[in-house]
C-alpha cells in the first residue's frame, strides 16, 4: 500500500469545511464553526488516542508544526508519552500551589485562639470566657479545627447543599429546628446552581454542538483533566452552540483553555 502524500502548503490553505483534516503523518488541521483553525498531533498509547495542540494556524506555521510533529514522533518511538507527560506536569504544578496556599494561609484553631487571646481580657464573664474554649474545642476543633480558613466556607455551601437534596428528597435531616429556620428553602435545581457559581468564580465558554453536551464534556474531562473541580450548569438546549464551564481558579481555567485547543468530545 502507496503511503499518503503529505499536503502542500496551498492544499492546506485551501481546506475550509469545519472538522479535522489530515495533514502529515500524525498531524492534522482542526477547522472550527467560527472559522478557527489550529494544529493537532495524534497518536495511540495502548490503543487509545490522544492529543496534542500544536497552537492556532495564525501562531504556528505549516513548517512548525510539521518539525513540532517530527519530534514528538520521536518522543513516541523512544516510549514517551507527551500527553501524559503534560497532564502529569499540570497537575503537580496544581499540587505545589494547593500545598503553597495551604501552608500560607492559617487554619480555623490557630485564627480562633489568636481571636481569644486577644479579647477574652475585654469579656468580664469567667463563664462565657471558659465556654469560648470549651465550646470550640468540643464542636469545632474536631470538624474544621485542621481546615484553612479559606475553605470553610466553601464546605459549609457543600453541607448545605447535601442537606437541600436529602430535604427535597423527604429524607429524615439531622438538622435542628433553629438551624433549618437559619437556611434559606430554595428548592429547584438552578438555585442550587448560582450557590455553586458564588465558589466556581472564574468561567470559559467554548464551541460545543450536538446534544448531552453536559455527560459528553464530563466524559472528557474526567479522562483529560481529573485535578480540576469545574461545575456544569443544570441543563443545556440540545440546539445551543456553547457550553459553559465554572472553574475555581483562574489557573484551571487556563489549564482548561489549554487542553481544549484542538480538543474533541
């Protein structure tokens, strides 16, 4: 069997219809809706295949992108796995920074004894002083004395959650009577949502088509990004041409942004 000829830079020029696009050997050109195009590099570990964006078609020439492939393929044949190489690096520079914010910032017992020692000598009453350090140290330090402060509020919207779905689910709830008078009753799914998007700050909205956009872009993160927490909105029309995702930092978004360059799902 003849082995494909490669295409010529004005064969590539000439490439318009939306989709991928065999180029050379492992690469291709990947043509978008809005007219975006950029590079891929693909190839099969154990049968299964992945990809590389090699970066837009306005950044990287033809000419790159095939010594970009040339030496990938080389990695490939030595037993290199760039792919996985990449997601690994990702998410052990993730890892630093979670380590680097946790090491920086205080946790719940050391802000809540430095808050009672400087102003248990204001409180005239003994009693309410010895329940300042009894009361935490028998409910709190247990739970989230070991928390950093930053994530406190993050797992008690978690907790709240949970408690909203066992509720709506006319589960028995280990809630007190004065803690549920304390919850706000929102009931549907998307009030539930815009709870989540107060901790999922930071967005990306990118070409998605077809319908279950949702299972389909959760698919593929679990198997490209599975160190990022993203949050999904409730439903999607099935008719709509983006899908919009909720990260918690902006490096997952970034990371996001990365892995979606000449990504398919």
């Amino acid at each position: 069997m003849a082995r494909r000829r490669a295409l010529s830079s004005r064969e590539v020029d000439a490439l318009r219809e939306v989709g991928m696009h065999w180029i050379s050997d492992n690469l291709y050109l990947q043509i978008r809706d809005q007219g975006t195009r950029s590079w891929l590099f693909r190839y099969w570990v154990d049968g299964k295949p992945k990809v590389i964006g090699l970066g837009a078609t306005r950044d990287v020439t033809l000419a790159e992108a095939r010594d970009r492939a040339d030496r990938l393929r080389i990695e490939i044949r030595d037993g290199c796995d760039p792919a996985g190489q990449k997601k690994a690096a990702r998410e052990e520079r993730k890892a630093e920074r979670v380590a680097a914010v946790a090491t920086a910032v205080p946790t719940f017992e050391e802000c809540a004894r430095e808050y009672i020692n400087s102003h248990e000598a204001s409180w005239k009453n003994d009693k309410h002083r010895a329940q300042w350090r009894s009361t935490l140290k028998t409910y709190a330090y247990p739970v989230i004395g070991k928390m950093p402060v930053n994530e406190i509020w993050l797992m008690a919207w978690r907790c709240y959650l949970r408690w909203q779905e066992r509720r709506q689910e006319n589960e028995p709830c280990e809630t007190t009577q004065s803690s549920a008078r304390a919850l706000p009753m929102r009931r549907s799914a998307r009030t539930s949502y815009r709870v989540i998007v107060m901790s999922f700050k930071y967005s990306y909205t990118f070409p998605c088509n077809g319908p279950n956009k949702l299972p389909r872009f959760s698919q593929w993160a679990a198997d490209n990004l599975p160190g990022i927490e993203f949050s999904l909105p409730p439903q999607v029309p099935a008719k709509s041409t983006t899908l919009t995702v909720r990260l918690k930092s902006a490096e997952d978004r970034q990371a996001l942004v990365e892995m979606l360059e000449g990504a398919t799902f």
